[in-house]
C-alpha cells in the first residue's frame, strides 16, 4: 500500500519501533467489557453502578494482558439509549446484553450489582462471564471510598490475574494498592457523570448538564485522580481540550499509572501538536500496561486516519490503518474501517483480499461471525458501485455472493441478512428476473413493520412484472393501506417503498396512482422564501 503523498516525519520512527512489538507467539490481548454495576433490588440508584464500574474499567486496562477498552466503546450492545437507562436502573436482566457484546467479539463481560454494606459503606457484587465457554465467577468486594478504595481495587487483582492468565507486574500491583479517599458524595457524583455520559454516547447527543456531575466531584474531591480524569475527559467531550489537558497532567502527578489519564495525553497531544509530541506519552502509557509497544502506536495510526480530510483522506486514512492492522493484528477494529476505507475507493478485490487474510486465522467464533459481515457488506458496497455505472449483471452477481454468505453465517445480523436479500430482489427485478425476485423476497424475513412496506412494495412490482396482475392489485392496495396508516402516525415511510408502489401501479397501468406515489417518493425542497 502506497504511503501518503505527505508522510509525517515520524513515520521512519514509527516503522522502527515495529520491532519492539510482542513476540509472534505472544498471546492475543483478551476483549473485557466491564458493564454499570446496577442498584440490588429494591434499592435506589445512588450513581455508585457507575462509578465501581469506572474503577474497574481502569484497574481492567492496567493490566497488558487485556485489551485497551471501556464500555464507551460498546454501548450499542443496547438497542437504545433508553434500554442502557433502563439497565443502569435495575430494570433490564443483568445478561440481556451479553449477546450484543459478544457480536462484537467480547470474549469477557463484567458485571454486578452495588448492595448495601455496614454504615454508610457499600458492597459490590461482581460476576465475571466467559461469553466463548459460558464459565461465571462471583466475588463480593467492599466499596468504601473513605477508606480509600482499596479493598476493591485489592480484591480486583486476583480475579483479572486469573482471567488474564497471567499476573500484574509489581509495579501495578503496587499502583492498584495505592489508596484514593473520595468522600461518598463525590463517589456517587462521579457515578452519575459516567453514567449520563455513557446514555448520551449511545443516543449520540452531548448534553452539557452532565458536567455538572463531575465539576462538583471534583471540588468535593481535588485531589482524586478519578475525579480529575472523568472531569479531563467529559470536558474533552464537550470541545473544551485546553483544561482536560491541565486536569489529565494533574491526575497523572496523583497517580502516574492511571492508564486512561495517559490516553487522554497521548490523543490530546496528538490531536493539538502532533505525533512527535504525542509519542512519548503512547510509549508511557505501553510500559505502564506492560504490553509491546505495537497496540500501543497501532492506536496512533488508527486515531491518525480518524484525523484524516480532505479529498485525500480516504487514501491516507487505509495507509494508517493498514499501518495500525499490522502493528496489532489482534485488534478487529482497524482492519473492519479499512475495508470501508477501501470500499469508498472501490477497492473491492483489496478489501475482500484483507478480510480474507484474517479469517484465515482467526479462531474466534465472534470474530468470524463479525469479518464475515463485513465481508458480505463489501459485497453489498460493490453492488452500489456496479448501479451507479448501470452495470445490472455485476449488481446481481454481487448481491448474490452477499447472499451466499448469510447462508453460511448462521450469526450474522438479522438486519444485514435482510437487506442483502432485499436488494438483490431489486437488482433481479430490474434486470429483467421478477420471478427470481419474487423467490428472493418471499425467503426474506422482515422483523418490523418498514421492512415488511419495503419487501411488500418490491414485491408487488415483481408479481406485476411477472403477469400475476391480481395478486400484484392485492398486494399493492394492501401496501399502500398500510403507508397511508404509518403516515397517519407520523412513522416515516421510506422513498424505496414509494417507488416501488409507483412501479407497481405503472405496471398494472394505473398511471395517476403511480404518478402520486413518485411525488410522494421526491424529497421535498421547501421554498427559502416562505
């Protein structure tokens, strides 16, 4: 792969340090999730679900032997941002999301609940699952930040050293001993900010108010390294870098080997300086997990190509993450936003070539469910390539091989599993094929009611296509009943369904009908001026 018309000036540097990656044979870095602790039940939610979360997380990516993660990053493990709400309450089955993490290629969940402790301490209940084997582990830790948290963090080691299969060095084990008094109050407000943080992160929106949460921590507990780094990174979420950098350099003077501190440098930096100042926070922040340096400046590259613009970024963005694949082959992220990179090229056969080279590998049932997605939406890319070049064999010819691999990918998302059937019905009907179509659809299952509009519009067209009239007017009055009812309740209806109604009645030559459902299918312009 060609490198950047501008290669940054470290790249010598970076390419070097390749060599102090883990060895070949080093063992795969473990995929751990730790989820919100929820309230037992009965009781209130005070925030410390959250906030024991957050301590875990980060004694969790201490330790090299596990992966560099936090459940920021798997929020959408939850259907909806009311659902994680709902979980951080104590309303949702404490393993309802276990099968959305373990799509993701989770191989480790952590979870519990927080339980009343003697006075005004606390208890926290956590459970470890193997989300591959199904083996569950229990263990009862006290939750007491006036005594500076350290049985917790104490009674953490031995569990994630087991897990991990190895254990922390001395150096960490001596950092999660060191003790870190926060009154409760702040505990608990520090919960809260995490937690409204992450509910905000899976609706996609940053309301300002959970700062409000973690500034007052804060000056309940300045001198609280995870008081200083929550409020470091909600103000990095907000667009306010120039203090998160101040409050990260202070968390790291409490405590120099919070991991997710040194994070917050290294991109910040990298972000408002530039690689050679970043870099000697990446390889801190290595030594610190103990881990080789090449997951460490596979992070580099992978933020590098999440910076990258202009009419050149698609090109620069597949170098650094190509960059980043081979320098943390482990790590399924980059190699899965390269083959978007690629396909945005249409570098089809190089994306399929990449997904190739790692199924033949990769033993994870998880993560061969996940490549095999991508696989078969690269698939689905190339089909939209081939339509826009009017170039229907290649669309259908695509489409088919995306089909294939849902066939053999018993796992594979029931939304992506539709829509590759659906769109090859489409491409048959328009290549002159609707009894094939017809096949296609009629093997295609909708879960929800737009789906079924979609499939039932299509449909219509192909039976009318195929000179089965009335069962086309059935179909297509039956359809178009039910988007009159779905507009009636404000749910939108989808341009494809209008279109294929409005080809549909044209076929049956009903032309007004067809002409009222082509403007319903034009997206309407208002006029500026009114």
């Amino acid at each position: 792969m060609s490198f950047p018309r501008r290669a940054a000036p470290l790249a010598v540097l970076l390419a070097c340090l390749v060599l102090l990656a883990a060895p070949p044979g080093a063992r795969a870095a473990l995929r751990a999730v730790v989820l919100p602790l929820q309230p037992a039940p009965g009781a209130p939610v005070e925030g410390f679900g959250a906030a024991v979360q957050n301590i875990v997380e980060n004694a969790l990516v201490l330790h090299g032997g596990f992966e560099e993660t936090f459940f920021l990053n798997y929020t959408e493990a939850f259907d909806s941002a009311g659902d994680l709400q709902a979980y951080i309450g104590g309303q949702r089955a404490a393993e309802s999301p276990l099968p959305g993490l373990a799509r993701r290629g989770v191989r480790l969940a952590l979870g519990g609940t927080v339980e009343p402790g003697s006075g005004t301490t606390r208890q926290a209940r956590l459970w470890l699952k193997d989300l591959e084997t199904g083996e569950r582990s229990e263990i009862l830790l006290p939750v007491d930040p006036l005594a500076g948290l350290t049985g917790l963090r104490s009674g953490l080691i031995p569990l994630l050293e087991q897990a991990a299969g190895r254990p922390f060095n001395p150096a960490q084990a001596k950092a999660l001993r060191r003790p870190e008094i926060l009154p409760m109050k702040a505990f608990s407000l520090l919960g809260h900010a995490y937690a409204s943080y992450l509910v905000s992160t899976r609706a996609r929106i940053r309301p300002p108010f959970r700062l409000s949460f973690s500034a007052r921590a804060l000056e309940l507990a300045p001198n609280s390294a995870t008081a200083l780094n929550m409020h470091g990174w909600l103000l990095h979420a907000s667009g306010d870098d120039a203090p998160a950098l101040t409050l990260f350099r202070k968390a790291l003077d409490r405590d120099p080997s919070l991991v997710d501190a040194l994070d917050g440098m290294a991109r910040l930096t990298l972000d408002r300086s530039g690689q050679e100042q970043a870099l000697p926070w990446v390889l801190r922040k290595t030594r610190t997990r103990d881990e080789g340096v090449g997951p460490g400046l596979a992070r580099v590259h992978h933020h590098l190509a999440g910076m990258a613009k202009g009419s050149d970024r698609n090109r620069v963005a597949a170098w650094h993450l190509n960059k980043a694949t081979v320098l943390d082959p482990a790590w399924d992220r980059p190699l899965l936003e390269l083959t978007l990179a690629l396909s945005r090229m249409e570098r089809f056969e190089d994306a399929r070539r990449a997904l190739d080279k790692r199924l033949a590998r990769e033993k994870s049932p998880a993560l061969r469910t996940r490549y095999l997605e991508q696989m078969a939406l690269v698939r689905l890319w190339e089909s939209q390539a081939a339509q826009r070049e009017k170039k229907t064999p290649q669309r259908v010819q695509a489409l088919e091989q995306a089909v294939e691999l849902a066939a053999v990918t018993p796992g594979m998302a029931r939304d992506l599993r539709w829509r590759v059937r659906y769109e090859l019905a489409d491409a048959l009907c328009a290549g002159g094929e609707p009894g094939r179509a017809a096949q296609e659809l009629s093997a295609a299952e909708a879960a929800n009611q737009t789906e079924q509009l979609l499939q039932n519009a299509l449909m219509a067209f192909c039976l009318a296509r195929s000179g089965r009239s009335a069962e086309a007017r059935a179909l297509a009055w039956e359809t178009l009943s039910a988007t009159a009812e779905q507009e009636r309740r404000r749910d939108p209806v989808p341009r494809r369904a209008y279109e294929s109604l409005g080809r549909a009645f044209d076929a049956l030559d009903r032309q007004e009908l067809a002409r009222i459902m082509e403007r319903h299918a034009t997206p309407h312009i208002p006029d500026p001026a009114k």
